[in-house]
C-alpha cells in the first residue's frame, strides 16, 4: 500500500494513535526520487518537502550533484528510521574514462594529468578482479567524511590534502557493460559507503592510464529500486495526492524488510507507557535476540508499526523475552499513569 492509498482508504493503520497521541501520520514513509543531475542531494530534499509541504524531510545517502537515480527520501516520523535503510547494499551503472587523471576523481575535477594510452579490454577486464570483495578504499577529499571535525570536501574547496584513514568496503560485482575507446561502461554492486568515483581512479591507476569518473547513475539501495522512483520535475508538477500513490511507501511498507514481533492490546500499552513488555520466548521464534536498538519492529494486531528495537533476554525470568523499544513512534506514545 503506498502512502497516498492509506490516507485515502482510510484504514486503522492511517487513522490509528493511542490515548492521548497524535493520530497516526499516513505521511510518514518513503518517497522514492529519481534524482536529476546539477542538483545536490539536499537541494531535491527541499524542493519536493516544499511542494508537499512536508515539515521533516531527510535522504538516505547523498548522491553528487552531477549524479543521477535513486534518492530515497524519508518523511514525518519515517526519518527516526533513516539508520534502518543507510546500510543496504548499492547498485550502480557508471562510465569512466581512461587517459585521465582529476583533483575530484571524475570529470568535474581540474585535470592533474593525462594520457594518451587507453587499455584494451582484455587488460581491463584482467585487473577488475582485484577490485572485486573486501578491499580498503582511501575515501576521496571530495566526500562528506569528517576529518577533525571538518567535511573532507570543505577542506578540499579551501585547497588543502589531508591524511585520511582507508576504510573497508565490499564490492560483491563488478560486471562490464560496453567499451567505446576511452570510455568504458560498467555496473558495479557495492556496500554502502563505497565511492564508485575512486573505484574507477584506483582501476586507472593500476593499469597506468589514469582514469576519472565520467557519470554515474544509482539503479538500487537495498531494499529498494527505481521501479517506483518519480523524476523530480513531475513530482513539482504533480498533485500531493499523486506523489504519494506513485513514489511513496508507508512506514508499514518500508520496514517490512525487518523481523516483526506482534503486541497484544496488553503489551502495546505497556510499550507506550515507556515499558518493556515480557513475551514468552516461544512466540518469538525466528525473531533475532540481542541484535541491535533497530533490529526488530514491534507492531499492533493491525499491523501499525508502533517502535522500533530489539528483544532481550530476560535475566530473572528464563523462557522469557523483554520487548525493548528504542524509537517509540508518536501515535503509539500513551499519556498519563498506566494502568
């Protein structure tokens, strides 16, 4: 169900809130944004949160300005999740360049040097593997990691270099899809935090060529796709009502990815009351213990996403599991002295 066929339908998951709680937001989800290229992340984000008059508003990942595809944006209460989503594997269609070398790593940059030789396809193709599983990655200064305090890319705009540690990241595919001299077409499927742009100058480096980031599309962010993304010029010209039928996933939708415990009226009012309601541990088979403060989300009977957190074990009482929320969403919040 999207965010805008809840709030039309009028369901219990759309109208629901505990005593004394604001009733449940139907806004509060995902948009899914089909990012233009010249625009920064955080430039769309504001633009769609003003047409759709959204108060909070945040993206899951930044792509560069000159990078295009999928931008997910969440929304109301949603944005208490962004943790939950960064994390997913990412996939990528790219183009690189050889006989190039910039000072950001892809065309955008000031040309540091260049050359006149362009590896055949057989020599690229041998050297891909190398960059293929676990590897380290120096992050480059035009990112947004901070380095004492400071945004490597506010740094580099100031013209300073510095030392940054390498980090590790996974690339689980790197597949080729098409050679036209010095260009070179490729997708690539990678863990998050992983910067395709320096992908592309190390494989340059490696071959003596040199070579710099030519444009990049995000196809995917683990769990999600294009499939439902809007460009942003028809979501400013569309009706809210519209967008939210086509790019928008409810709360509901988008954490459904992540094991769920059900609560009874009992344990749901326990929860909203700041508690930790005890389940017996055989009505949580399959559920992960211990697993971390976003690793389960507890919902009603009626399936309303009501907290995010994790199941404990509990001490003084074997057989028994404490449901232990870390972001207790508005409408499920009660007021007042518990029962």
């Amino acid at each position: 169900m999207s965010v805008g066929s809840a709030a039309a339908s009028g369901t219990t998951a759309a109208r629901r809130g505990a005593a004394g709680a604001p009733p449940r937001d139907p806004r509060a989800g995902l948009l899914a944004i089909d990012k233009p290229a010249g625009l920064t992340s955080h430039a769309v984000v504001a633009r769609v949160a003003r047409h759709l008059r959204i108060a909070r508003a945040g993206h899951l990942g930044t792509l560069d300005p000159g990078a295009t595809g999928l931008l997910l944006v969440a929304t109301g209460a949603a944005t208490r999740c962004v943790p939950v989503w960064q994390g997913g594997d990412k996939t990528y269609e790219a183009t690189l360049r050889f006989g190039v070398v910039t000072t950001t790593q892809d065309l955008e940059g000031e040309v540091i040097e260049r050359s006149d030789h362009v590896p055949d396809e057989r020599a690229v193709r041998e050297a891909t593997p190398a960059f293929v599983g676990e590897i380290q990655q120096l992050p480059p200064m035009v990112s947004a990691i901070r380095v004492g305090g400071e945004r490597l890319h506010a740094l580099a705009r100031r013209g300073l270099d510095v030392e940054r540690p390498t980090r590790t990241i996974h690339v689980r595919r790197w597949d080729w899809l098409g050679f036209d001299g010095a260009a070179a077409r490729f997708r690539v499927v990678c863990s998050s935090g992983t910067y395709v742009r320096t992908l592309a100058h190390d494989l340059g480096a490696v071959l003596g060529a040199g070579a710099a980031l030519e444009s990049l599309r995000r196809l995917r962010s683990e769990p999600f796709g294009l499939e439902r993304a809007m460009p942003l010029a028809e979501i400013e010209a569309a009706p809210a009502a519209e967008v939210w039928t086509r790019a928008g996933s409810t709360i509901e939708e988008a954490l459904a990815h992540l094991p769920a415990l059900v609560l009874d009226a009992r344990a749901e009012a326990e929860l909203g009351y700041g508690g930790r309601p005890e389940r017996p541990a055989a009505a949580c088979a399959g559920i992960p213990v211990g697993a971390g403060p976003r690793s389960v989300v507890f919902r009603s009977a009626d399936a309303c996403v009501l907290a995010l957190g994790e199941l404990r074990a509990d001490g003084a009482s074997p057989g028994t599991l404490l449901a232990c929320p870390h972001v207790v969403f508005p409408w499920a919040v009660r007021e007042g002295k518990s029962a």
